[in-house]
C-alpha cells in the first residue's frame, strides 16, 4: 500500500485535533471539531484551513504570456502585476484538464496553482504544449498554503502585519508581506464564499503561522469536510465532480472564465465556442429534495422513466438546513421548478431545480 503524503502542516493540525483521512492520496484533516460547527465558523467569524496539498508551477520566460493565453480558456491578456485570474485548461473536446487560478507577478513571472489530484498531468499535460522561451517548475514541494476565510478574515490578518490588507481588492494579491516575520504571499481568494485570503509562504514556515493564527480567539481550525459545504454552498465547482474530462466549463455553469473570442485561439476553443452560441447538450443545476433523502455524488437523476442525468456533488446545507445537490442534467431538463427524481438506494425520491447558488454572502 503506497504511503500517503503529508503537508508541511500535517504535525500541527494533528496536535490542533484534526481527524485525518486519505483524501486523494493525501492524509489531511477531514474536521477538527465537527463540519457543522467549523463551517459555522466560517460564515459567522474566520476559519483556518490547511490547503497545502494545492499543487503551485511557476512558468517564467519570455514567451509565458502567449503561452498560456493558448492552453488556457481565459483572457491572460486581461491581467496586470499582482492580479489572479480564474480559468480552466480544455482537451480539443472541451472536456476539462483542470480549474486553477493564474497569478501574475509580472509579464515573464506566473505562478499557477492546480488542484491536488491533478498536480502530474496538468505538468505533463503542459510541458506537452511549452512554448519556446518558456520555463515550468514545479514548486508544490517547496510552498505550503494556509486559507483563512469568514467576515473576520482581514480583522485577525491585519494584526499579524503592518500591510494595510484592505487595500487588497478581491483577486488580488501583495507579495513579499511579512507576517509575524514570515515572508508571505497574500491573495484575496478563496474557495468558500466568505471573504478571506489564501496565504503562501515557503514550506518550514507554515507550522509556526499555522499556531500564531490560532492564538486569535476567533479563529477555528477547519477541515475537508467544512470546506467542502461551503463551496458546494456557494455553487463553486470540484474538480472530478462538477468538472472533469468529460464535463467542460460551459456545462459546468463557469462560462464567465472562458473567453472564447480572444485574440489567440485556444485549446479546445472550436468546441467551446460553439457550445457557448447554441447552448451546451447538458447543464449544472441546483436541485432540492421534496421527498426524504440526500443527494449524493453519482446518484442517477430521472424525469418519468427517463435518465435526465446524475447527481455532481450534493449535502444537507448547513446554512439552509435543506437537502440539496447540484445535478448536470441534459439541457430540456433545466428550467427552474422542473420536477425530477432522485435514485437513492434503489428507490426514486421527489426533487426540484432551484436556483443557485444556494448561498451568497450579503
């Protein structure tokens, strides 16, 4: 059996009570006190999250800018020094390789940061389409990624720093801030629907900011499980469930981050473009159960006895307190109040497509 891997931070989130599981081949906290409380948390105060098993490429050289404008579906051209962008890389088909943010340091510098399941193939997949004057490292190993999220956010950061951290607009980042003499990247981002930031520093660093942040009485640790309700809350797509080779972006409902009349043709952009001017074969949507159940990840979705399609990711919401799912359906089946069934262990279960997302912070 192959060892699973750890983050730089995996010590000090066991000794903060985290409970680890194997989570894609990595041992990582799965909750420190329980999902509900810590997604709470994260809604009402600030929740910290370990994410350090995020895979990060630097891509430097002349030739960076035009080389990601044609393996990625968003505008490159459109970011300046200390901007991020959110965008995916296609196969010809339109199928997903991965959802990742871009990160601009400046027109020759970029760093990429890549969900963790996906840290191999993305590096193969673009050393496969690397243009001259084009150098790709992966840093995964050399960099942790601390998440620090909820209303609180900024108040509790802005006390490790003399950086006015306010001044950084969302999907923006500073670099080089200290943090209680830690050397930091600090963006505006995140992946759970709260403001916040996502903080990166070198590797050895981590554990210490790790225990610092969480001397402030308002921060709680936060595992996969809360991270994971919180996303699914405010409708932000998984990777291997809402996306995935067989699901492209405009199915998955992220059109916005795929630019498909940009000045430099793109991967997978013929399929895409085409997808976004006649409307794609499927759709996401969000789903709410009438009948008792929840819906879970891969349950068949029906409408009569046809098979509409199937169940993407799906949970009973914390915030709303209602058993809810995202589902991608074919596209005659996606307008709101369009009632459907659920399959949940052999039994079909009274459902509705409902808007999302199912959470928006005010």
């Amino acid at each position: 059996m192959a060892q699973l891997k750890r983050t730089p931070l995996f010590s000090v989130c066991k000794e903060s009570g985290g409970k680890m599981i194997d989570f894609g081949g990595w041992e990582l906290p799965v909750q420190f006190s329980s999902i509900k409380e810590e997604h709470r948390a994260v809604r009402e105060k600030v929740g910290l999250f370990d994410v350090s098993h995020m895979g990060e490429f630097e891509v430097k050289g002349e030739g960076s800018l035009l080389f990601l404008q044609k393996v990625m579906t968003n505008d490159m051209s459109k970011l300046k020094d200390g901007k991020a962008l959110y965008t995916a890389m296609c196969y010809e088909d339109g199928g997903t390789v991965d959802d990742l943010l871009v990160y601009r340091k400046s027109k020759t510098d970029y760093l990429l940061v890549v969900n963790a399941a996906n840290i191999e193939q993305d590096l193969q997949w673009l050393n496969e389409h690397r243009e001259e004057n084009v150098e790709i490292t992966n840093v995964s190993n050399h960099m942790a990624q601390l998440a620090l999220q909820g209303p609180l956010a900024n108040e509790v950061l802005q006390s490790f720093t003399d950086t006015n951290l306010s001044t950084i607009k969302f999907f923006h980042f500073f670099e080089n801030i200290c943090l209680n003499g830690i050397d930091a990247l600090v963006s505006r981002t995140g992946y759970t629907g709260e403001d916040g930031f996502e903080i990166y520093c070198a590797a050895e660093d981590a554990p210490a900011l790790w225990k610092d942040l969480l001397q402030n009485e308002h921060v709680v640790p936060c595992g996969l499980g809360a991270r994971d309700t919180l996303r699914f809350e405010a409708n932000l797509a998984l990777y291997g469930q809402e996306l995935s080779k067989i699901i492209s972006p405009i199915e998955a409902g992220i059109g916005f981050a795929v630019k498909v009349d940009k000045s430099i043709a793109f991967i997978g952009q013929e399929v895409l473009k085409k997808q976004k001017k006649e409307g794609p074969p499927r759709k996401l949507v969000g789903i709410e159960m009438v009948g008792k159940g929840i819906p879970r990840h891969g349950y068949s979705v029906w409408v009569d006895n046809h098979l509409a399609g199937e169940v993407t990711s799906g949970t009973q919401s914390p915030t709303l307190g209602k058993n809810v799912g995202l589902a991608i359906l074919e596209k005659e089946f996606t307008d709101l109040g369009q009632e459907l069934e659920v399959e949940i262990r052999k039994k079909r279960v009274k459902a509705v497509v409902v808007k999302t997302p199912f959470y928006k912070r005010t």
